[in-house]
C-alpha cells in the first residue's frame, strides 16, 4: 500500500464538505487540479473509488468515500491535538441561541476556575450553520437540540427536554396545572423564528390538528420571552426560565399528549474524538446543568 498523506485526507474532508472540487480548491487554497490529482492518489493508495465525478467540478462520494471521509476528520482532529496540550489554547464553543444561558456561564466558569490556560470563543447562530461550521472544524463542539441533529453529527445526550407553553403569571391559562395544546386555539402565540425551531413547533401543533393564530415571530428568543412576559403571546419553548429579561414572571406549563422528548445535546463530528478539554467540557455540563 503507497503512502497515504495528511494532505491527502485534508483535501478529501474539504471534498466532502462541498462535494465540489472547486469549492475544495478554494477551501484548502490549492488548485482544483492539486485536489483532482490528490483524490487520485488517495484512490490508488487505498485502492478503492471514493469519488464519482459528476462534471467537470462536481463530484459524489461513494459509501467509501463517505466512510474514508469520516475516518480523515478523525485523523486530522487527532493530529491537530499533538501540536499543544489538550487542555490550553482556544476552545470555540457553538451554541443554538435558546441554550446558550444554561451552557455557556457554565463552560467559562469551568475554564476560568480549571484551565486558566484557555481562551473561550463562543458562536451562535442556527443549527444548520453551527453543525456547518462544526464539520468544517472551525467549531469544536456544538450545543443544541436532538431534533435539530444532522447525520454527519454524533450527539451525547446532557438533558432530557420537552416543550412547555410559556405564559404570562395573569394569563387565562397560568391557572391550570397543564394544558392541551387545542386550548391553544383561542389564545395568541410567538413563535421563536429560527430554523428548524419553528418548523418543529408548527409541525408539532399540525400532528395533533392545533393551528393556532401565530401573532409574533422573532429569531431571539429574550424577545419572545418579553412577549410573554407581557401576556401579548403564550409560546412553546424548551427551556425554563424565572422571568422575561424585563423581570416579569414566566410560567412553564406542561403539555398533556405525549409530544416526546427534545433533548439537550454535546454534538462532535462522527467519527472525531473529542480533545481533553472538550470532554472536560461536556462532562462538566452532564453533571451541572439543571434537570
């Protein structure tokens, strides 16, 4: 067997993020013929097809291709690791922005008091650009919702979560001790407006036949919360919270029909390892993370 280069495995990992050879070309700064002549190498060396071209650029990996593909991140992530220590450096946390004030006091308070060393950047955005950036390794790990999971992705489960309505202490459904959501009907909801989290909480109400008046939308979800707080909306949310950032008190009341779970996840691409500090990380917040 020829010897297989981490050039080599870099260049087929760009490939696969694309399945483009001039976008691979663009990614990794090189020719698009240094990316063709490298597959080609990889090719021979494995002896095995991993790439079908398609046009002139475009390219499909085959199921080894793929299976080659996941195996590179691992490598390229493994030795990445071997330039410093696993616990110092920069360690660049995704969040998706509904769970970001449960996660992320608590992974830079865990650098601060146990790895000095580190440097904490946080991204946040949607699902699919936190799992983007995830695999393209410009994200080490990504914290998010199960349903929001794409395959290329392997998730550790943190916490148990189900959607809740939200509603103002004084509004007419606060008094119950749970709610159907048909009771939802005649009452204005807000619905927080980034993908797939609103896809999910319109697909949930369709599935039992609610399709409530949806008054509100907005991407942040401290928005949403005000609207509730004020009793303009009620809204169906994941996470549990006191008050709106305006102080005024929140109320999380449970859904009869079984609606299933929604859990909070540590998501790392399939196949990678996790650093030293990474599973620091995601160990920390299985321990302390409320139920």
């Amino acid at each position: 067997m020829k010897d297989v280069t981490l050039r080599q495995l870099e260049y087929l990992v760009a490939i696969a993020q694309d399945e483009s050879i001039s976008r691979a070309a663009v990614r990794c700064h090189v020719s698009q013929a240094a990316i063709s002549q490298a597959l080609r190498e990889l090719e021979g060396a494995l002896g095995v097809q991993l790439a079908v071209r398609r046009t002139a650029k475009g390219v499909h990996l085959t199921a080894a291709g793929r299976e080659a593909a996941t195996r590179a991140r691992g490598v390229l992530h493994d030795v990445r690791q071997l330039a410093g220590h696993p616990h110092t450096g920069r360690l660049t946390v995704g969040c998706f922005p509904s769970v970001s004030a449960q996660v992320l006091p608590e992974v830079a308070g865990l650098l601060r008091d146990r790895f000095p060393d580190s440097q904490l950047e946080i991204v946040e955005g949607s699902a699919a650009v936190l799992q983007e950036r995830l695999l393209r390794g410009q994200v080490d790990v990504c914290f998010l919702y199960e349903m929001q999971l794409q395959p290329e992705v392997e998730p550790t489960l943190l916490r148990e979560r189900r959607f809740k309505v939200a509603v103002a202490a004084d509004h007419p459904l606060a008094a119950r001790p749970d709610v159907r959501l048909a009771d939802l009907a005649d009452h204005p909801g807000a619905l927080l407006n980034v993908e797939p989290a609103s896809f999910l909480n319109e697909a949930l109400l369709a599935r039992f036949g609610v399709f409530p008046r949806i008054a509100y939308r907005s991407t942040d979800v401290l928005a949403v919360r005000a609207l509730v707080g004020r009793g303009l909306a009620w809204a169906l949310l994941m996470t549990e919270v006191a008050s709106s950032h305006e102080g005024r008190p929140l109320q999380f009341l449970p859904i009869v029909e079984d609606i299933g779970t929604n859990s909070l996840v540590a998501a790392l691409p399939r196949g990678v390892r996790a650093s030293g500090l990474v599973e620091q990380v995601v160990e920390h917040c299985r321990e302390v993370l409320p139920l």
